[in-house]
C-alpha cells in the first residue's frame, strides 16, 4: 500500500507540476526542457551554429531545446538506450551509452565535426537500492566526461545530472581537473525533493602533448 500511496502522490503532484502544464503549452516533451533553458541563458551554451551531443536523450526535450538553438547551421547529435521519435535537425543513435559499438556509430555520424558542447541528462534505472543507484548514477556520469574529453572541441563545455551521495565529492574534483571553471546548477524546474544537481564543466582544458 505504501507504493500506491507513493505513486499516488507523484502522479497528482505531476498532473498539477506548472513545468508538466508548461511544457505541454510549448510543445516540449517532457518539463526537463526548462531545466536545460534556464541553465543554458544563465550561462550562455547554446549558440546558433553550434555542434551539442545529448546523451540519454529520450523522450527528447533536451534535444528540442538545442536544435531550437542551434538553428539550421548547427548539428544536435543524440543517443539513448529507448526509442525516441524524431525531431528535426536531430540525428538520433539507439543504444546503451556503455557499448563500444553505439559509441563507435555515434562518433562515426559526427565525423570530423567539433563537438561544442555534450550535455547529460542520463539516469540509472532505479532500483530502490541507494547505494547501487548512487553507484551507477556516478558510473554514467563518469562515462559521459570521458566521452567529453574525448569529443569536446579545446574550449568545449560539459552539462551533466548528477545525484548528490557518494562519490559526488570524487567527480567533482575530477571534473576541476578537466575544465577551467567548474560549478554546479540546480534549476527551477528540478523538483525540490529530488537530490538532482546539474555540474556544468566550462572550457574544456586544453591537452597537453
């Protein structure tokens, strides 16, 4: 009965989110996408003309918000393990974020194009185990900086969800490590129960030969 009463309570909760109305005024897929608004105009992302891979994309707010803002001369790449149905401007690769071969097909449809900017929104399936959540949760955001590292352009910038437990502290130095300015984000539209945090990394350091 607890999970009911549990379930009961979000699903009210999110008929009567402002976001979830919004969103669906505006034509956006999920209430996420003003997360990634407020972030991007605060700190200025997402420019015409820009190249911005999404991972874990799906149901693909995000990747609305980007192709809006990357126009027509601009590429938004995106990638996750479900389906997502197509957007225009967006070039959409299935698969697991963990698999050499989706990343290899994803790196193959950017080609020679300079990443300006990877952004994550990727979460674990919940298990309701807290520490192999946190655990995994902590893995795919490791995997989305590698990933970062690899691809960015030299001044690139880096946007990823994270939850605040244990190993928080460890990717964050790690994170200071590979960018110039590193600061977290925690955006209107994340709901106040919700230990989400947006680390966003700004200019990629540059590699030293």
């Amino acid at each position: 009965m607890k999970n009911t009463r549990s379930s009961n309570t979000w699903m009210k909760d999110h008929v009567n989110d402002f976001y979830v109305k919004k969103a669906k005024i505006e034509g956006y897929r999920s209430r996420a996408a003003y997360k990634l608004i407020e972030i991007s105009e605060r700190n200025n992302l997402l420019k015409s003309g820009m190249t911005v891979v999404d991972l874990g994309a799906t149901p693909g707010s995000w990747s609305q918000v980007a192709a809006n803002k990357v126009g027509q001369n601009g590429s938004v790449f995106s990638l996750d393990v479900l389906e997502m149905v197509p957007i225009p401007g967006v070039t959409f690769i299935q698969g697991g974020f963990e698999e050499e071969s989706v990343l290899v097909k994803l790196k193959e449809n950017i080609g020679e194009r300079q990443v300006d900017l990877v952004i994550s929104d990727m979460a674990p399936n919940m298990t309701g185990v807290a520490i192999s959540d946190q655990a995994r949760s902590i893995y795919l955001a490791e995997l989305a900086l590698e990933f970062s590292m690899e691809q960015l352009n030299s001044d690139g910038n880096f946007l990823v969800k994270v939850f605040q437990g244990s190993g928080f502290e460890e990717f964050m130095r790690v994170m200071r490590m590979s960018f110039k300015l590193v600061i977290t984000r925690k955006p209107k539209a994340s709901r106040d129960r919700s230990n989400e945090i947006y680390i966003l990394g700004l200019k990629k350091y540059r590699k030293i030969l």
